[in-house]
C-alpha cells in the first residue's frame, strides 16, 4: 500500500490541513488450532503481510469521524459521539466505536478524531480483517490519547473483549494475539491459557504455502457461538466426573469417550474434535522442529477431515478444495479460519505447484461456477505505526 496516497485521500476527504498518522495491523493465517483458543488450548498462527491501515488525526473535538474508503456494502461514512453511548447500526463502524470506549475503558483520556480506513485484506476469508481493524484502533488510540505503553497483552485482550461486547461474537484471543504479535517469517505457537508464546521460523524449503479462497463469504455469529456452546457443555459433563478439569485442554480423548453418554451426539463430536485438535498443534510443532513437512501434511489434512466431520464447520467449497489437493499430490491442506468458508490452506511441493494451482482453479469454476482466488503466504509484522 502506497502511504503518501493514503494520506492524500485523508486529506482530500477531511480537509486539506488535516495531518494523519498512519497506523496498520496485518491479518493472519493459522497453521493449525482451529476453535482451540476459546477451549484454552494452543493454536499457530502468523501474521500477513496484508491488512488495514488507519490514516488518523485528532480533532479537537469530542465527535469521532469514519471514513472507510474501501467500504462497499454498507455506507462508507460515519460519526459519533464519543460520550453518547450509543452503539452504531453499521457492522463496520461497531469495532471502530468498541475499540474507542475499551481503550476509555482502559483509563485513557480519548478525545475526538477523524479516521480513514483502508486495506489490502480480503473480508470474510478467514483472514481476521476485523481483528486486525480493531487492533490496528487499539494501538492508534493508545499512542495519540494515552501513554502508547500499553503492554500488547492487554491490548490483544481488550480487542477480544470489543468482539464479546460489541459484536456479540463469543471468541477466543488468537486473531487479535497474531495481529499484534506478528513477527516476519515467523509462525506463532500460543498457549491460549497461560498466553506463553514461542516464534517457531518458518522453514518450508521446497514447499509453498497458498491459501485458496473460496470466496464464500461468512460473517461469523451464531454458528460460531453454538460451536463454543457445546464445548462448555462437553466441559460440564467432564468436569462431574474429572473435577480438576476446567476447559478442553485439560481433557484426554479417553476421557471425553468415558462421558460420551452423558452428551448429545452433537456435543460429544465437537469436543471431541477440540481435544484433538489441541494434540494436533503440539504435534505440528515436533514435526515443524524436525523439519518433517509429510507429517505436518497428514496433520493438516486430519485437521480438516475433523473440522468438516466432527466440528461441521466447513462448506461444499472447501471440502471440494482439500480433495482436489489430495487428488493432486499436494502435501497437506485444510480450511483455515471460523470456518463456513474463506480460505483453504495448502502445503505444496514446488514441483507441484503450478498444475495443483491450474487444477484447482479449472475444476472448482467449472463446479462451482465462480473463480477461486489465490494468495500465495507471506508472513510479516505486527500491528505498528508506519507515519
Ligand atoms: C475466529 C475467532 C478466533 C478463533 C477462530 C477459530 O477467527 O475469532 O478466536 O476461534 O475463529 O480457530
């Protein structure tokens, strides 16, 4: 993204004297962990080097300003004011003015401002633009009202908590951690409980990383919350019988089998599929350290297989997807992300690469008719001031 015309645009919509800084937060990919973080588990993700960057400015006032120029489905503007305490009626604008009352919240003198908001991130792919909207307000508002000293902790769990509050999307802290943690060619493995995290470099020689979005778009809501719904419910039913455990993370598949009558089938697949997913990243980092990209594949595909089967969190396009890749030798692919669409993940041979990429591309329009995007993998920083 070009910084001097962000600024520009801010300037011809809000005025010619008008000076931004200009904030970004990138969005994010996860290796493996998929509904792992809200279950207190592990997950991997790294942040992209796309995402949203906010060009803003103070006003001396007490009225927020919106501009998102890249806005297409609801109106692209919006104000409010900073003491009215009223919620927006626009999706866009509600993380904005969640954003703004968690860093009040926080103790921090907020005063009016006038923002644009722009990006290179595709929404609804399973790439956390809105974590990544909301992370990139965060950090802008500490640095212009408030000391900027903000620990990113803090801020990860206050971005957590405007989802919570303000968009009534019970989630876990993964998307808003990577966000603001990314570091350049560098995987995170996260403890979601403990919030201990290691940088695991990203080695894949000989292999591509590719994300394919299906481009089904998902806004992620009540599915969501009923999927974490079952998982508390999979924890009550563990817990009368293994009181020391107080979230998934804490269970074994053999426990979780031992109280399988005392659950709904429903309730018993999808806890099922958490706890062994928590294994399946700790697995993924073994296979990362020693380099073994078979065993990291065959994770990848179990991954899927339990996210469609046991988690039902997939759609026709990305199970459509992660077979094509099987058919063409790909090493490993899952849909990545809330799920019901977005993107599919795919660990490829170079070799391989360029007839899976025309493969899919054919075969998919020609089921579906529409064409699958393609974003090759590229990890970069998290959330940071540019100017
Ligand atoms: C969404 C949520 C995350 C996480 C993923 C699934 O991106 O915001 O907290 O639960 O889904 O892994």
């Amino acid at each position: 993204m070009d910084i001097q015309k962000i600024k520009a645009s801010f300037q011809s919509h809000f005025g010619k004297d008008a000076y931004p800084y200009i904030f970004f937060s990138p969005g994010r990919i996860n290796l493996i962990g998929e509904h792992t973080d809200y279950n207190l588990g592990y997950v991997c993700p790294a942040a992209i080097d796309k995402g949203i960057y906010v060009a803003i400015s103070p006003n001396g006032t007490d009225t927020v300003n919106l501009f998102a120029m890249d806005q297409k489905d609801e109106p692209a503007v919006y104000s409010f004011d900073i003491r009215s305490g009223q919620l927006p009626a626009l999706r866009w604008a509600k993380y904005i003015y969640g954003a703004t009352m968690e860093t009040v919240g926080n103790g921090v003198n907020v005063k009016g401002y006038d923002a644009l908001i722009t990006g290179d991130l595709p929404d609804g792919a399973g790439l956390s633009s809105s974590a990544a909207l909301v992370c990139a307000f965060l950090f802008a508002l500490d640095s212009l009202f408030g000391t900027g000293n903000t620990d990113r902790f803090t801020l990860a769990r206050m971005g957590q908590a405007v989802e919570h509050k303000y968009l009534g999307l019970k989630c876990g802290i993964m998307d808003q951690f990577a966000s603001l943690h990314g570091k350049k060619d560098n995987l995170i493995l996260l403890d979601c409980r403990s919030l201990e995290y290691d940088y695991i470099p990203i080695n894949t020689k000989g292999f591509r990383l590719v994300m394919l979005n299906t481009c089904v778009k998902h806004a992620l809501g009540t599915e969501y919350n009923e999927r974490r719904q079952s998982c508390e419910n999979g924890v009550a039913a563990l817990k009368k019988v293994y009181p020391a455990i107080e979230s998934l993370r804490d269970a074994t598949v053999e426990q979780i089998d031992s109280v399988k009558d005392s659950l709904s089938e429903t309730d018993y697949r999808r806890s099922k599929y958490v706890i062994q997913e928590d294994n399946r990243v700790l697995e993924t980092r073994s296979a990362l350290n020693e380099g073994n990209m078979q065993q990291l594949g065959d994770i990848l595909y179990a991954g899927h297989d339990g996210e469609s089967k046991w988690f039902e969190i997939s759609c026709a396009e990305s199970d459509f997807l992660v077979q094509i890749a099987k058919e063409c030798g790909v090493t490993g692919a899952r849909q990545m992300g809330g799920g019901f669409g977005g993107c599919v993940i795919n660990l490829v041979k170079e070799e391989l690469y360029d007839n899976f990429i025309k493969t899919a591309q054919k075969l998919f329009a020609d089921r579906f008719g529409h064409q699958i995007l393609v974003y090759p993998i590229s990890v970069g920083q998290g959330t940071c001031r540019l100017a």
